[in-house]
C-alpha cells in the first residue's frame, strides 16, 4: 500500500482555473520530482501547458475526450506505459464526478482540489442542476479555490464562503483577486455577538457558528454558547461524549448533513439518540482523537429537554 503512485485531482467548470492552477505547481521548486509525472486532461482549458514547462518537469499528457473513456481499464494500462512517480489529473467539470475512479491497488488519492470562478458562482448556485454537480465535486475536497473575485464585495464573497463550507466543511477555502488572496476571517462578519457572556445561536446563526469553528476554533475558545440541538451518539466516540447537532440542507433535501461537535457531558447516559436539547456549554480549542487533531470540543454546564424547534433544519441551499 506504501508503494501506490500519489494521485492528484483537481476539478472544478470549465475556466474556473483547473490548468492555471496545475501548470503554476507542477512549476514551483517544492513540486519537483526525480521520477515522470503523468498528467490526464480531461477537457481542453482555456490554458495551455507550454512545451517547455512540461519537459523540464519530466510531465507526459494525455488526453481523454469523453467520459466513457475513462476506466479502470484506461488507467491501468497508462500505469504499465509510463510508471508514473505521480498523476495528474484534471476533471471535466461537466462530467459526473460519481464516476471518477482510480486503481486503488497501485494508485492513492492523495489530494482533490476544487476551482471555482468567483465570477459565475452565484449563477451556477443560483440553479439546482449545476449545484448538484458542484455538491458532488465538492464533496471530499481538500483546498477549495476562488478565482476571479475582484469587483465582488466581501458580504457576497462571505455568502459563498458559507455555501461551500456547507457542502465540505474540511476544506481549506481560498479567495484570489487580482492582488492575491483575500482575507475574509474578521469577527465583524458574524451575525452575533461574540463579546456576550453567553452566546445565543438560534436558527442560521448555528449554522454560521459551525462553519467559522470549523475555521477558526482558536475564535470561541473560553467562549460560552447556547443553542437547540438533536443528540447524536457516534460510534467511535469515548464514554462521556455526544454530539448535540442539527441537520443541514446542502444542496437540496436528497443532501442533508449532521453539523455537531463533540461534547462532553456528565449525565450522557440520561440522553436520548435524536432527543433535543437546549445546550449551554464552554467551547474548548483542543486535540480530540476522534478528530484525529485538534479542534472545537464543547463542555456541556446543561442540557435540557426541549421542543424542536420550526426551524431545525439549517438551509445553506436557499
């Protein structure tokens, strides 16, 4: 398993920045390698990579000109062609990101990247289809670039930041303009108020709590919070532990997620799996091993039986 070639995937619509992206890293010092790298193109983007970036960087092409194309099958044999050191592997952003494989055996997912024009974002948000296939690109990506975002004020660029982190909370978002990248982590920003004693997250305000934790864990550290929540009670979690949460609609009701962090409380056991409850608890910036690092652990002072509320699904897609 030690000895399976790295695989990088970047995909994203078309003009989002895929091949503008590859071609800069496979450029940088820290990305050279001794051995070949393959690169897979899956649709012509609007930039090339130049004859001479490729040879200096022992880079091979190859193109796939439809879906069907692409299959286990076509990528073992390219595997026995050319052994790779690593892969390279632009997507279609048209095509169905479901259907993207590797051979597992000799290959390893070790990145997926996500580009996305700033531009034309909210017209792509804006309808269900094109959601829907950036929900399923979004999915498990690690770095989610935004591209194009000049003459775009920071409230809308905020708005999208929220509506991709909804879909992949674990990604790291990056916002570029024609200056470089855009810093849109100010407290400011946040609909409630973080100097309170005790901060009321009610409705959408939970939802934006979750995604800036997510970010910033460091923001609410000492921080004590309220908020309604379902009881969940995952597996791999230690005695002591639960998850008061909400579910989220992502994309459309097919897409919902579970938002909670882990918390711990002295009476769990009294707790019941999908009850709700009004939690008060402090936040803690800590290393946690079911996140296998660090980040937002919550430390309930009281849980109490309450109604669900009207609004307890947090709706990003709207």
């Amino acid at each position: 398993m030690e000895n399976r070639t790295p695989v990088y995937v970047i995909n994203g619509f078309l003009e989002s920045g895929k091949s503008s992206f590859f071609a800069y890293t496979i450029g940088q010092p820290y990305f050279q390698t001794q051995g070949l790298t393959l690169l897979i193109l899956c649709e012509e983007g609007e930039v090339e990579y130049s004859k001479s970036l490729l040879r200096s960087t022992n880079t091979v092409v190859e193109e796939v000109e439809d879906e069907s194309d692409f299959t286990l099958d076509y990528l073992t044999g390219l595997e026995k062609k050319y052994h790779p050191e690593r892969v390279l592997i632009e997507w279609n952003g048209m095509w169905n990101y479901q259907k993207f494989c590797i051979p597992e055996k000799i290959w390893m997912l070790e990145q997926q990247i996500t580009t996305i024009d700033a531009s034309t974002f909210g017209m792509y948000y804006s309808n269900l289809a094109m959601r829907s296939l950036l929900s399923v690109e979004l999915k498990n990506s690690e770095l989610v670039m935004f591209n194009r975002c000049d003459n775009i004020d920071e409230d809308t660029l905020i708005k999208y930041k929220r509506n991709v982190k909804a879909m992949c909370p674990q990604a790291d978002l990056i916002f570029e303009d024609a200056n470089g990248e855009i810093d849109l982590t100010t407290e400011e920003d946040l609909p409630y108020d973080m100097s309170k004693d005790v901060i009321d997250l009610e409705g959408m305000n939970y939802g934006i709590w979750y995604l800036d934790a997510m970010d910033h864990p460091d923001r609410y550290d000492g921080k004590t919070v309220r908020f309604k929540a379902m009881a969940g009670f995952p597996d791999n979690f230690p005695k002591g532990y639960f998850v008061p949460g909400r579910l989220a609609m992502t994309c459309c009701s097919q897409d919902m997620q579970f938002l909670g962090y882990g918390c711990a409380f002295d009476d769990v056991k009294d707790l019941k799996e999908k009850d709700w409850y009004e939690i008060t608890a402090k936040c803690s910036d800590e290393n946690f091993a079911p996140y296998e690092g660090e980040g937002l652990v919550l430390h309930a002072t009281a849980v109490k039986p309450c109604a669900k509320p009207s609004d307890d699904i947090i709706n990003f897609a709207g």
